[in-house]
C-alpha cells in the first residue's frame, strides 16, 4: 500500500527530508491511502484487512462496516492502554504522540469515505468544497503538525492547496470515478456546459465536457495560487516539500491542458520534469 505513494502527483516524503519526518509523512499516507482504498473497494483480495480489523473475511467488500471498524481501531490509536490491530495504525501511534496529532483529520478523512458511500453527485461547486474538507484539507494540517508549523493562515493556505489538489485528481479521473458510479463535476456546472452524464460515458470528451474540464481547472489553478504564499511562509528543506505539492498540482494541470482538457481516454498525467520545472518555478516565485 504504502508503494502507491510513488504514483501520487505529488511528493508524499522525498529523501532530502530528515528521517524522522519521512517516517511520519509515511505513517500518515499510509493512513490515508487505507483509508481511500477502503472507500473505493480497492483493499487487496481475501479479507486480510477485515480480519485485522476484526471482522470476518467475507465483510471485506461492506465498505461502511469496514470504516466503522477502522474508526474503532483508529481510537485505540488514541487510548494509551489499548493496542491498535492493523499494523498500518500500529505504525501511526508514535507519529500521533510524538507530535500531539489530534484525532480531527483523522476522522475527517473517514467521514468523507463514508460520504462517499451515501453521495455520488455534487450539486453545487460549494458542495465540492465542503466534501474536500473533509477528504482533502486533513492531510495539509496533519502536515503541519508533523513539522510544527501549524498557524492560522499556514491552515487557510494549506486548505486552499490541498482543495485543489482534490479537484485536479477529480478532473484526472472523470473516467474512472463514473465506473464508480461517482461524479464529482458540479451538476450546476454540468447543466450550465451542456454535458450529460452519457457525455462523461465516451470515449473521448466532447467540446462542451472539455470546456467544462476547463473552467474547473481554471478554479483549481486559483485555488494553487491562493494557497502558494504557504511556500514562502517557510523555510529550508519544509519549503521544498510544500513548492513540491504546489508545482505537482500545477504540472497535473499542465498534463490536463496539453491533452486539450480530454481526460476521458486515460489520466493525463504530468513527467517527472515538468514537476521539477513547477517546483524551480514556485521555488523562485516564493524565495
């Protein structure tokens, strides 16, 4: 699981950190990758995960029992006189007392996978946002605390980057999410492009649904631009870590721009060197 981080836009621990934060940053995506996979049914075949959670094998495909029970577990993570079953919490208990992580983000990001199990469509762009809090803006401010940088505007920054970033894998996934019977393109928007969902069934996009990629694009490019003095708030080896967040949701946008906005053949995905090219660019904006 943790071997997926790899395929993320962005850099989730590179090896310029110190060890000590690698670590944690690890322990948390592991969190939030199991988390994901959980929601999405996308946990390894056989109901291991069921099993260390403690529930029977065959409950490994009832995604709300399973979040349930993780939520469970994710508290003992919390209670000094109890021991957490599935190694991946195990690991993140010192990250979570080493730097007085509070459970907030943590149940945040299961309360959206259970948002997902009950809303497969967004209404209104203000309705997408209000998911991203839950499914996105945990990971910035548990960042945070894990580099002992959290403040008030360093969250409102990071919020605003970390929205973005969830919107940019919604545009790159329109394809596979509608499999998932999943569409996180706003109907008011949708309604307001002329797109259907039968139009996010095709092959390719259409002109109305590559129009709307977009202008959703463009919202989430406001969005990085919002978030990036976060860059410039910081300073050493923290600064590269938070450019590389920043320059690999500008370089997915790229990626999304280059394909002329049709996301709908595959993913389009950014190169290892138009990241770098986005990390020397925000690094010289924010220095």
């Amino acid at each position: 699981m943790l071997d997926k981080a790899a395929h993320e836009n962005f850099p989730v621990a590179p090896f310029f950190l110190p060890r000590a934060w690698r670590t944690d940053l690890m322990a948390v995506y592991g969190y939030a990758r199991l988390v994901d996979d959980i929601g999405d049914g996308d946990l390894a075949p056989g109901g291991a995960d069921a099993e260390l959670l403690g529930l029977d094998r065959d409950r490994a495909d009832d995604a709300l029992a399973m979040l349930d029970a993780f939520e469970a577990d994710l508290r003992r993570v919390f209670r000094p006189e109890a021991e957490p079953r599935h190694p991946l919490l195990r690991a993140l208990r010192p990250t979570v007392h080493r730097h007085g992580l509070d459970q907030e983000p943590f149940l945040g990001l299961i309360e959206a996978n259970r948002q997902d199990q009950r809303i497969r469509r967004y209404a209104t762009y203000q309705d997408l946002l209000d998911y991203c809090e839950l499914s996105a803006n945990p990971v910035g401010r548990l960042v945070l605390g894990i580099t002992g940088t959290a403040s008030p505007e360093r969250i409102r920054h990071s919020d605003a980057i970390c929205t973005a970033l969830q919107i940019i894998e919604h545009l790159q996934d329109v394809a596979e999410d509608l499999r998932r019977d999943r569409v996180y393109l706003p109907a008011e928007d949708m309604k307001r492009f002329g797109v259907t969902e039968a139009d996010l069934a095709a092959p390719r996009g259409g002109v109305r649904l590559r129009a709307l990629v977009a202008k959703e694009a463009e919202r989430a490019a406001a969005l990085l631009n919002e978030g990036t003095p976060l860059v410039g708030s910081v300073h050493g080896r923290l600064k590269v870590l938070l450019a590389g967040f920043v320059a690999g949701g500008r370089a997915a946008l790229r990626a999304v721009a280059a394909a002329g906005h049709d996301v709908l053949p595959g993913p389009p995905r950014p190169t290892k060197l138009s990241l770098l090219r986005e990390v020397g660019a925000t690094l010289r904006r924010e220095g």
